[in-house]
C-alpha cells in the first residue's frame, strides 16, 4: 500500500482528482471505456465536487460507468443514500448518460439486492469485455472511506461477510451505531479484484487506526481492521492529509 500525505483536504482531492483522470485515459485509451466505483461518507465530497466543476471537462463522460462499492437499503431520494450523495455532488451535475450509472437496486429484500447487483455487475463486463462469466471482474477504480471502527464500504469489524469468498455482494445488517443497518456491500475479493484502490482518510479522528493500517502489524487475522484486508500493492493508495502525523 502506497501512503500519500497531503498539507489540506483539498490537496488530497485535487490528488485523487487528477489520478482519477488520467487512469480513465489510460483505460479508454487501451480498452475503450472506465469504471469506477463510489463510496459513501463525507470523505469523497470534495472529490465528487471538484471531478463535477474544475475537472469535468478531463472526464470522458460517456465512456466512464459507475457503480457503488456499498449503498444503505434506504431510497435514491433518502438522504443516508450513497447514490444521492455521489449523484447531488456530481453525477447530476456532469455529461453522464443515466445507461452509465448503475445504482444498487433497492428492491426486495437486501439479500435479493446483492444478488441483482453482483448479477448486473457480471453481466456489464461480460458485454463489455467479454470476460469469463465465473470471473471476479476487475474494476478500474475502487474509492473507498474508512470509518472510525475502521470498516470499508459497509465490511464491518467482525461480521461473517469479512470471510465470504465466493460472492462477489453480500447484504449486511451493520452495527447498532451505524444508521441504516440493512447494507448491501462489494465482499474482500471484488474489491482486491481492482486495477486501483484510493482510500481516502482525511482528518485527525481515526489516527490510531491509520497507525495501525500503516504499520499493519497485526497479527491475529480476526482481530484485524476490514481496511487491513484491502491487498498490499502499488496501485492500492491510502491518502491522509496533515492531520495525521506518524
């Protein structure tokens, strides 16, 4: 895992910005189109506002798919929504055509969620690229935030979804202190199934978790972060601003 440290928040996002930028070239340049997938949290805001405004115009739009790494089983319209967040910031705001956007559907039960979800996500790199079915597809960029327990997307500390291997979404019933409980998530293996992994840790709250991310020392596998099981490569970015200090 590669750690980038930035002065301010801004400096963070105008990072992630232009890394997200020129990745989208990179892929549509060699395979003709980009996926990225958004999270949740108050940690991507200014990413989404800034690839909205200063950057939209570096984005090939109509050839940038999106998708979401967790979503809260609530409504689009509800404000805990993961989409309405990225889509209010930015997806409202940019030349992106409503086939590009792949919400979670928020129907059913969460279990019959995830199942039509992992469904749509197979069967979108299947048409793209012709991928084998049965494969893990492979995004090109994941975002991710990471919360004070220092869970990722919605893989909670302890849940038994933190060891599914052979689902690619799985619903989740999150913690008493989290809001909307009932959670549909990406599992371990789709995640580290990414080209390129951005986790972003803005401010000074979580800095004995990021500590121990950094240092990654821990060697009991149950006693483990979520975000400690995030694959250890160079195209895997932990970014942190100044409020963090080792």
């Amino acid at each position: 895992m590669k750690v980038s440290k930035f002065d301010t928040i801004s400096e963070l996002s105008h990072w992630a910005a232009d890394y997200i930028c020129k990745t989208a070239d990179d892929c549509i340049s060699k395979k003709g189109f980009f996926t990225i997938c958004m999270s949740g949290g108050s940690s991507p805001a200014m990413l989404y506002l800034l690839l909205a405004t200063e950057y939209a115009s570096k984005m090939n739009w109509t050839r940038t798919y999106v998708f979401w790494s967790d979503e809260r089983f609530v409504p689009h319209t509800d404000g805990n929504s993961n989409f309405k967040s990225a889509y209010d910031l930015l997806l409202s705001k940019c030349p992106i055509r409503e086939a590009n956007i792949f919400s979670v559907p928020i129907t059913g039960s969460p279990d019959e969620s995830a199942e039509k979800y992992e469904k749509q996500i197979k069967n979108f790199f299947w048409e793209k690229s012709h991928t084998d079915y049965k494969a893990i597809p492979s995004f090109d960029v994941i975002l991710l935030g990471m919360g004070g327990d220092g869970h990722i997307a919605s893989l909670f500390p302890g849940i038994p979804q933190l060891d599914e291997q052979k689902k690619l979404v799985v619903a989740v019933t999150a913690p008493f202190y989290a809001p909307s409980r009932d959670r549909i998530t990406f599992t371990i293996p789709l995640i580290n199934a990414a080209a390129n992994v951005l986790l972003l840790v803005p401010g000074k709250e979580k800095l004995k978790l990021i500590k121990q991310l950094v240092s990654n020392d821990s060697n009991d596998k149950k006693r483990k972060l979520p975000a400690e099981m995030i694959k250890q490569s160079e195209t895997t970015h932990l970014l942190i601003d100044n409020d963090y200090s080792s």
